[in-house]
C-alpha cells in the first residue's frame, strides 16, 4: 500500500469491491431488470393481455377512478389516481384508511394505505387478475432488499454505493493505460481474460456506471446527507420540502360538506396549460369536504427530469390554487435530471434497451471482477494448493459465494417467473408466495455453494440457471395463450410480453454457452495426465 | 428514438471505434502485422474519419430526439457500438476494419434519410 | 506493546479504513451543511446544491486517505480539515442566528 498513487488506489479497488460485489450484483440485476418492470408486471399478468388492447382517454380514465373511490373510499382523506399510460394499460388507484376505519390505525404506514387496479374504460376492480407484486418487487430489492426495514436496507445499499463510487474512481486511477487497452480482449489466457473482460465491461460503459452509482446515493441523499437540511433550515424538513418541492401540507377538514367538482374538466385545463402533454397523477385530498384539493400532475414522460409539473385546485370550487414545476430554479432541476437518469422514466423502448444493455455490462463487470479476485487469489496459492493444501478460508468462502451470487441469481430470478405461473391463481398471500420461491430458490444455490464450491457446482448451477430461464417460454405456453407463437409469429400479443419471452431466452442461452465452455475446458484438463488436483479447487475457467 | 436513428447511429459508432481502433498499435499490428505502427499522416487521417463517425452518431441522435435525450442516446449507443468491436478485434480484426467502412457508409446513408423524412 | 512489521501493517490500514469511513463522514457532512448556509443563493438551493456535492467530497476525502503517505498523515490531514470547517461553520451559524 506504500509504493505510488496506482498502487494504492489498485489496493483500495480492490478490497472496495470484493467486500460488496454480491450485494452490488443483486443490486444491478434488480436495478436493470427494473428498466423493465411495467413490462414484467404485465407478463405477471396474463388476464391483462387482452386488456393492453385499446388506450382510454386519461380524463374518461380519471373520472371512472374517481366514481370508483366515491363509492369504495368516500371518507378516506387522500385519494391516489396513476392514470393508464403505454407501459401500464390499468389504472391504479390508492387511498388512505379513513380514520375509524377498520385497519386504519395498524400495521405501520403500510397498513393504512389501500390499493386497487381497476379497468380504465369501467373503472370496474380487476378482482380476478393473478395477484402479484411482479417487476415492483425486482424494483424494490434493489434498494428496500426484503425481510429488514427498508431503511435498514437503505442505509446498507447506500454503503454499497459509496464502496461502488470508490472503486469506480480508485479502479479508473489505477487502470495505467486505460485508452491504449481500450478495446482490448485476449480470450483463453486465464487470469488476463477476466482482467480484460472485466475492464471492456467497466470501461465501455463508464459513463453509466459512474452516472448511475452517484445518481443513486441522489435519489435517497437527504437521507444519507441530511446535515444541509439541518444547517440551513434547523432541521425543519417540512419547511425545506414545501420551498424546495412545492409540496403543501395535508390540509384540515373544514367539517363542512360540498360535492366534488367533476374532474374531467381539470384535466382537460392542465392539459392546456402543458400544451397537451397528458397528466399521469391525480392526487385528491379531504374529497366532499369544502376544503378538498384536487393535485394534478403532468407526466415527466418528455423530460429529462423526474420533477413533474402540477396544479393544484380547489375541490369545491375548481379554481386554479397554484401551479409549480413549470421552471424550477438550477439545483432543484439538477437534482430532477440526476434521478431521472437514474430512473430512466424518460426512455422510449430502444432507449430503454441501450440502459438495459449498460445495466447487464455492470452484472459482468461486478462478476467478472469478483472471479478475477478469485483467480488471483488461486495463483498466489498455486504452489501450496498443487502440495495438497486446502484453499485458504478467504478463497474458499470468495468461491462460494461468488457461484451463489453469479450463478444463483439467475436461478432465483427464474424460480420467480416459474412461480407465477405455476402457482394457483387464487390462492392466498400469492405475492409472498412468488417472493418466497425467489428467496428459497436463492438459498438452495448459495447453501450448496457453500458446501461445495467446485467447478461441478459451477456448472451444475449455470445449466440449471439456463435450462430454467430458457425453459420459461416454453412454459408460457404450456400455461396461457400470449405466448411466442401468438405474440411475435402471428404478431397480435402485447410487444412486451414477446420481448420479455426473448430476454429470459437470451439470458437462458449466454448462460447455457457459459456452462458448456465451462465443460469442454474440464473435460480438456481431465484429459491431460495433469499432476494431483486438489481437492475442492477449482480453476480459473479459462485457464490453460 | 426510432428504429432509423438507432441503426444510423450503432452503424457509424461501430465504424467509428473500429477506425479509431487503428491508432492503436497493438490493434494496427493485429491487422498489419508485428511491430507495424501507423505513420504520423495515417493516424491523422484514421484519428479524423474515426471522430467524424462518433460526430455523426451524434447527429443521428439529437436529429430525432433533441439534444437532452440525444445526448444520453448517444452515450448509450457509444457503449452498444464499442461491443462488437471489441469481440471482432480479439477474433477477426481484419474483419473489423472491413465492416469499418462498409458500416460507415451504410449509417451516413442512414443520416441522410434521416435528414430527409419530414 | 510493540508489533511485528505484519501488525503495524494491519493497524494501519485498520486505522486508515476507520478515518476513511467515519472521518470521512464526518468531514463531508460538515462541508454540506457549511455550503449550505454560506452559498450565495435562496436556501433550498444551497441544500440541494451543497447535498448533490456531499457524496463527491466523501469520495475524494477517502480515496485521499489511501493515497496519503501515512495513517498519522491521513487523520490529521483529516481533523485539520474538520477543525477548519467546523469553526467556520460555528462562525456562519453564528451570524445567521445573530443577524434573523
């Protein structure tokens, strides 16, 4: 750690990222299938793929929900609206338990809010659609993780993320001759390979990585840095919030009645005022009181910034109250272009694809620079391991947890797609039970991993993760009609449902070549009359 | 971004980084032999043609989508584009340079088609 | 006590790792709420201004103490540092309390 700057930041690179590189790995996977979690969702939902036919009007669509909730919530305080768009053909509605209202008071601030997806045309409860988290929960995990406090969560992937910044900027110090070594691959040559593949991966899409590393502390920054806040408004946070966001407090109820006033006039006004940019949120507090507001804001689908424009008007009356967003001040809207790009809202499908495509190169750049540790690591040994030693507990334990991580989150991931569509559509807690077959997939890889981190694993667990997420098209259409054959040949499903069919066999099949270079290489290394092989080692998979 | 604009621009940034490649002597040698390293005037000249591609890939991008989106675009076609020409190079880098100028040619015929619908 | 040469090792980068992480902290979020009263601008944007910073300021300040020749270097680099922007800080938060 002595000798130089390079060397000191190659150190610090490397132990920044081996201590975090299998959370980071879950964080990616989960982030970049994120890209496309509406899409996921949908193909959750095979019931909704009629439905993804014919797009309604957002005003039609806000009335209904609104008719909805004035029967089923009618003295809840606050109504939610997410009104239908390209990626979501529902609209959601949620609202908050009135007070008094059984289940208004338990289960913390999950337990208060209701949810329902209604059909836009009728705004008829879906009732009988399979009931599951679908894309949100590969969205949440990647910063709530699961089964801890989200804000336990939070503060653990937010450490990640600092480790990831350091070993980004510590990793582009050291790299010595980044712009000579640009485009730079030797297949076949052991620990070079990885340190090559590891670089294309992380070079080639530095932009992102770095983008999307310091984006993400952005999006939770208050919480990870809230000393600002602190100083310059003595901790009022709600006081910052209201200058900073133009968000107003939960008013009061008045106690007096008056109707609601239709809203489809509203939304036709703000789409004027946006010059016919559609609103996507319909946000009503205190509905049938006079001191209801009705918040409607505009869909950030255009822009950049995740900042979404809105006007707020008087639910009794209809007058405008206020708008705001319409020109944010420079920090605020750097702030809404950081976690937009972060969130990446704005892409259209190819756009998302190319996220989608630098968000896979982060998964190998973050494995491939775990197994480069690991590779290192077994050389340094080489001659103890040839004696007959045992690998050190370090490599041991970096083995394992490397074929749990690499080769067990595909296999999770899986497990999840099969789940949903293996499980009984009605029955009971269904999402948990999805969940559940994630985590427990999970659990199998890693615990065997543990038990025996050898190359039979290795391949073991790649042809498993391959066969599963090559298989899960074939089991779309065992189990429904929107499958490739009705949605890419005859070309009438929903698009989404065939791109997500292709994704899985892609991955399925990068996976399945993973395994079988795997297999030819030991297959020529038992063929060699080659000197003692110890026990449980297990070489670089592109050694010589 | 539109299917047009995205092909326009992956042609002209995979001939961009495959030419710009060429500056570099260990992917000069690849191609032309052992120790070859290019002349002062031949690197200018692929230096030029290369960034011109990148420039133009630009182009393709903020054309259609403005310059906010088109920048981030690009970037992410910088990345898809750059791909191939990596694996190319490590298994058949007299290829690369072929594809270089046919793909060249194809996305600024691309652009221009671009230029030209309303 | 005296250490093997391994031992001094491993107390210093132990040493170093703990100034990276707390101290680091420590010093970013002093310079956050420093900025955020001191830059010349409406209030909550200094606090988004000086917050969207916070993260490249902890950042720099670990990749430092791994650069730096020593583990005593590093934290003292460190609590000058802090010494320097806390009393600014103390200072400003002094005058703004005086002054409204």
């Amino acid at each position: 750690m002595r000798a130089g700057l390079r060397q000191s930041m190659a150190w610090l690179h490397g132990w920044s990222g081996l201590l975090v590189c299998w959370v980071l790995l879950l964080v990616f996977c989960g982030g970049t299938a994120s890209y496309f979690k509406d899409e996921i969702t949908l193909w959750m939902k095979p019931e909704l793929h009629r439905a993804a036919a014919a797009p309604v009007p957002p005003a039609e669509a806000a009335a209904s929900a609104v008719a909805f909730l004035q029967r089923n919530a009618p003295r809840s305080p606050r109504w939610f609206i997410s009104l239908p768009d390209e990626r979501s053909p529902v609209t959601q509605v949620l609202w908050i338990r009135a007070p008094g209202e059984p289940g208004s008071g338990i289960g913390g601030s999950r337990g208060r809010f209701e949810s329902r997806t209604l059909d836009p045309a009728t705004g008829a409860f879906l009732g009988t659609v399979r009931d599951t988290r679908g894309g949100e929960f590969l969205y949440r995990l990647h910063f709530d993780l699961y089964y801890m406090q989200p804000l336990w969560a939070r503060w653990i992937i937010g450490a990640c993320a600092m480790c990831m910044l350091v070993a980004i900027l510590s990793g582009v110090i050291t790299h010595r001759r980044i712009f000579q070594d640009i485009f730079t691959f030797r297949p076949r040559k052991g620990q070079r390979s990885w340190l090559d593949a590891h670089n294309a991966t992380a070079v080639l899409a530095l932009p992102f990585h770095l983008m999307i590393t310091y984006t993400g502390l952005v999006t939770l920054m208050f919480m990870y840095m809230p000393w600002g806040v602190q100083t310059a408004y003595r901790g009022d946070l709600q006081a910052f919030n209201n200058e900073a966001f133009g968000r107003a407090p939960l008013g009061l109820p008045s106690g007096q009645a008056a109707p609601l006033v239709p809203v489809a006039p509203l939304v036709a006004q703000a789409m004027r005022h946006w010059n016919g940019a559609g609103p996507s949120r319909v946000a009503i507090t205190l509905a049938g009181d006079a001191n209801a507001t009705v918040t409607i804001s505009r869909g950030s689908a255009g822009a950049l910034s995740v900042d979404e424009p809105s006007m707020r008007f008087d639910g009794a009356t209809g007058k405008l109250v206020a708008t705001s967003g319409d020109a944010p001040a420079p920090a605020s809207q750097t702030r809404g272009v950081m976690v937009g790009l972060h969130e990446a809202h704005f892409a259209g499908p190819l756009l998302r694809a190319l996220f989608f495509v630098s968000g896979l190169s982060g998964c190998v750049m973050v494995a491939t620079g775990a197994l480069l540790w690991g590779v290192k690591t077994r050389q340094r040994q080489a001659k103890a391991l040839a004696a007959g030693a045992r690998p050190s507990f370090g490599l041991r334990l970096v083995d394992a947890l490397n074929i749990g991580a690499i080769a067990g989150l595909p296999i999770a991931f899986a497990a999840y797609f099969w789940a949903n569509r293996l499980l009984p559509v009605a029955m009971a807690h269904r999402p948990d039970a999805e969940i559940r077959a994630f985590f427990a997939a999970w659990a199998v890889a890693a615990v065997l991993a543990q038990l025996h981190p050898a190359r039979a694993m290795w391949r073991a667990q790649l042809w498993t993760g391959a066969l599963m997420l090559a298989g899960i098209p074939v089991l779309n259409a065992l189990t429904t009609d929107t499958h490739l054959g009705a949605t890419l040949l005859r070309g009438q499903g929903p698009a989404a449902v065939a791109g997500f069919d292709l994704t899985v066999l892609a991955l399925g099949i990068a996976l399945g070549a993973a395994a079988w270079v795997l297999g030819r290489r030991t297959a020529a290394r038992k063929a060699v009359p080659a000197a003692h092989q110890p026990h449980g080692a297990r070489d670089a998979k592109g050694a010589t | 971004m539109n299917g047009l604009a995205f092909l326009a621009a992956l042609a002209l940034v995979f001939s961009g980084f495959s030419t710009l490649s060429q500056t570099l002597d260990r992917h000069y040698a690849d191609r032309n032999g052992r120790g070859s390293v290019p002349g002062a005037a031949e690197r200018m000249r692929l230096h030029g043609l290369g960034w011109a591609a990148l420039a133009l890939a630009l182009a393709a991008c903020v054309l259609e989508q403005g310059w906010p989106m088109g920048t981030v675009a690009w970037v992410g076609m910088l990345t898809l584009g750059a791909l191939p020409v990596v694996l190319l190079l490590s298994c058949a880098p007299a290829l690369a340079l072929r594809a270089a100028g046919w793909s060249g040619a194809l996305g600024g015929c691309g652009l221009l088609a671009l230029r030209a619908l309303p | 006590m005296r250490l093997s040469r391994n031992g001094r090792y491993r107390l210093g980068v132990a040493s170093r790792v703990v100034a990276a992480i707390g101290g680091g902290y420590v010093l970013a979020a002093l310079a956050t709420g420093l900025l955020a009263v001191v830059l010349p601008m409406p209030p909550a944007e200094a606090v988004m201004t000086a917050t969207l910073l916070s993260f490249s300021l902890y950042a720099c300040a670990v990749l430092w103490v791994f650069a730096v020749g020593s583990a005593w270097r590093a934290w003292t680099g460190l609590a000058v540092a802090a010494a320097v922007l806390g009393t600014i800080l103390a200072a400003a938060l002094a005058a703004v309390r005086s002054g409204a």
